[in-house]
C-alpha cells in the first residue's frame, strides 16, 4: 500500500523547490509573528543544510514518508528537533505541491524559451549563409515553385516564434501563487499570502482556495505548449530525414547526429532527426493522460492528482533533449547547393510563371492555366524541361509567348518576382531575418531577467 501511493519516487524532483518555498513560507510566518524568530532562524537554517545535501547526493528517500514534502519535514526534524515539525503551521501538502510544481514549471518554460531562440539563432545562421541558395518548393511533396532555402528555413523561425510567444504567455498563468489555500478553505492562522508571493517572485496569489489546491491547467496547458513544439520538431525532422536521403540529397547531417548500420557499412543514418519525431507522440500522450485524468474530479484536491507529475517530469526531459540536440544538429548541417539547383533545373516548378506571364499579356488566367497544362504536357512526352522549349514551340500553343519568356522562366527572376512581405524574393527574406533578429534579442532579454526571478534564495 505505501510503496503504490507513495510520490517519493517521482516527486524528489521537487526537493528544490519544496525547500524554496518552504524558506518564502517560514519567513512570513515570522514576519507576521506567528513563530518566534529563533525558531524561524533554525528552521530556515536547517532547510538550508538540507538542500546542501540533496545537491550532494547525501539524502536518500523513504517511501514510507510517502512524498517530498514529509521526507523533507522528517529531516529537519532529525536536524533541528522538534521546532522543525512548526514549519507546516498554516499550510496543506496540497496547497505545498501546487506551489512546488508552480515553482519547477516556471523555471523550465523560461528554460525552454531560450532554448527555442538558441534553435532559431541556428536557423537563421544557415539562413543567412544560403540567402542565394534556390530550391524546390513542395506541395502534397511535389515539386509546386522555386523558392529560396533561407525562407523555407525562416518558416520553422516563425514556428517556433509561436512557441516562444505561447510559453511566455503561459509563464503569467503559472506565476500565481497557491501557498495560503491550506488544504481547501484557508488557514485560521493570520497569514500573508502577498508577502510569500512577493518573496517567491509570483505576480499574483490565487483568488479562491479551492481553485487553488484544484486547478492543473498551467500543467496541461504546458504540456500542449510542449505537444505544439515537439510537432513543429518532427515536421523539420521529416524534412531533414527526406533531404538527407541519396533521393534528395539536399542536405548532409553532421556524423556526430548520425549513426551506422551494424551490417551495412554504408549506411548513416539520421538517428536524432528519427527518436525526436519518435518521441513526439509520448509528449502528446502525456498530454491526453492528464486532460483524462482531470476530466471528471470534483473540487478540490484527490489522489488521482498525484498522476499530474510522471507525464510532466517526462514532458521535460523529452523536451530538453531535444532541445539541446536541434540546435547543434541544424548549425553544423552541411547544405548541397548544387544539388539543390540541379532540382529546380530539372522541374516544372516554374510553370506558374509562365501563366502569370500570359495573364500579364492580356489571356485570363484559366486559359493560361490551360495552355501551360498543355505545354507541360507536351515537355513530359517528349522529354523536355520548359527551359528547353524553342520559341516556336512556345508559340505553338500561344502566340503570346515571346522571347523574353526565358529571362521570365529563370529560377532567380521566378524567386525574386515574390515580392510581397513574407514572400520568398531575396530582399523580403532579407527583412524577415532582420525581423527575427530583433525578437530574438528581446527574447533573450526576457529569459534573462526571468531566470533571475526563478532563483532561490
């Protein structure tokens, strides 16, 4: 029975933060008099030496104390006596694990928005050194128009921006303060809940006790947060896998991402690009198990929400992993520029342009459409690229085509003629890295001054 309802041997993880808040709540306790300061001095001095030892790996747990918080409790009572068992004056283990959890989250999410500007910072360095790099770009995985490399880089920029800007958002929901909410009414004791916010960094406490002990939103809503992150991965995962395969060969991965085959010795395989793709749906599981657990529990705290934990631990680490590989993995890629021309030169992604073309020259736009459908046509039967055409042949089919429809039909003319803002021309991409060189200085000015706020005492 202990060993299946015990949290121990998940929950340790928030040894830190149990002691963080557990120094924010003694010290109110003191500051509204309800212990005397010597015995807010030993107990504050206590936890300290008790956090020393847990960095030290000195502490080992018991499942018969059932969770964090009694393990912790236990040793300052065996450190400082029994002034130690005063610490619980005025609070619950369920208003405790709320704020703990409250504590962790806001530190990882800051965490992972950096992380996330790291991974832009990759992205946009490679996008920088291919702004002349032109490939094909896709549609239903056929080749649709020419784009350049760069803005199809910026696009997963744009996507993690998202991100950056929905872990931020959740960062407001997650630095409320529970700790005051007892274990669902309150406390008879006079307390100051502002105070501890104030001393823990929270911009806010709770407005209703129940609430309080009850609500696992900003858990959840972490874990979409996370779900939306680990699937804008495993689409640049797919890609890259795709790219560095001998069909494309757009790209190459650095060796140090990539493994062998225990037989075939020619083999190098994308293996970081795989297990993030493959890790993605364990987040969303995550996610469903927890939006499962919570769907039907009446107020306030149950034991069932002791399962809000494991999925979130995990949730982390995948996540962090992930992280930290990406960027690393997208800075060293090596891009096959020639290999990239050698596609767009050899596709029909430039026939769009020759129906602009026509459009320009006065035919609507769904008899260019046909015209060009037969014109490619006509290229497929006989072996021929639109580049390949004669004059004749063009006029063939209209008598609108002239010769400056070649100077038209060049990759870099078909690229540079989206010019409209977030287009793929050279100088609109140009503006969108620069765009995105801004936010990212102001993102890793927010992650700064918030990991400042996440510190302990």
């Amino acid at each position: 029975m202990e060993e299946y309802t015990a949290s121990i041997l998940f929950d340790k993880e928030l040894a830190e933060e149990d002691i963080q808040g557990s120094l924010a709540h003694v010290t109110m306790l003191g500051q509204c008099g309800i212990l005397p300061a010597e015995d807010v001095e030993a107990i504050k001095d206590g936890l300290k030496r008790i956090r020393e030892r847990i960095r030290r790996g000195e502490v080992e747990y018991s499942v018969g104390d059932e969770d964090i918080h009694m393990n912790i409790e236990k040793l300052l009572i065996e450190q400082i006596g029994p002034v130690g068992g005063k610490l619980h004056t005025g609070r619950s283990r369920n208003d405790q694990v709320a704020t703990d959890m409250h504590l962790y989250l806001r530190r990882r999410v800051t965490e992972f928005v950096g992380l996330l500007a790291r991974l832009q910072e990759a992205l946009i360095r490679q996008a920088k050194a291919n702004m002349d790099t032109i490939v094909p770009g896709y549609t239903h995985l056929q080749r649709a128009q020419p784009i350049l490399f760069a803005h199809h880089l910026m696009a997963y920029v744009e996507m993690f921006q998202r991100d950056i800007d929905r872990f931020r958002d959740s960062f407001r929901r997650i630095n409320v303060l529970p700790l005051g909410a007892g274990a669902l009414a309150g406390t008879t004791f006079p307390i100051d809940r502002h105070l501890v916010a104030e001393l823990l960094h929270f911009d806010a406490v709770y407005e209703n006790s129940l609430d309080a002990v009850s609500d696992r939103d900003f858990i959840v809503e972490f874990l979409s947060c996370a779900s939306l992150v680990m699937m804008h991965l495993s689409r640049l995962c797919e890609e890259l896998v795709l790219w560095s395969s001998t069909e494309f060969q757009f790209v190459e991965l650095d060796d140090a991402f990539c493994t062998g085959s225990s037989i075939m010795p020619q083999k190098k395989n994308p293996d970081v690009a795989e297990l993030v793709r493959g890790k993605t749906g364990r987040v969303y599981g995550h996610l469903i198990g927890l939006l499962t657990t919570l769907k039907a529990l009446p107020l306030a705290y149950n034991k069932d929400m002791q399962e809000d934990k494991e999925g979130m631990f995990d949730t982390v680490r995948t996540l962090q992993g992930a992280l930290q590989l990406f960027a690393p993995m997208v800075e060293t890629m090596k891009v096959n520029r020639q290999r990239m021309r050698e596609a767009v030169n050899r596709d029909f992604s430039n026939a769009t342009d020759i129906a602009d073309y026509l459009v320009r020259k006065g035919l609507p736009f769904r008899q260019a459409h046909e015209v060009i459908g037969k014109t490619v046509l006509y290229c497929l039967q006989n072996g021929k690229f639109l580049l390949d055409l004669t004059l004749d042949e063009y006029r063939s089919f209209s008598p609108l085509f002239d010769e400056d429809i070649y100077e038209v039909l060049q990759p870099e003319r078909v690229v540079d003629a989206r010019d409209v803002y977030g287009g793929t021309a050279a100088n609109r991409v140009r503006d969108a890295v620069e765009r995105a060189e801004r936010r990212l200085s102001e993102t890793r000015e927010w992650v700064e001054a918030h990991l400042a706020r996440c510190e302990t005492e």
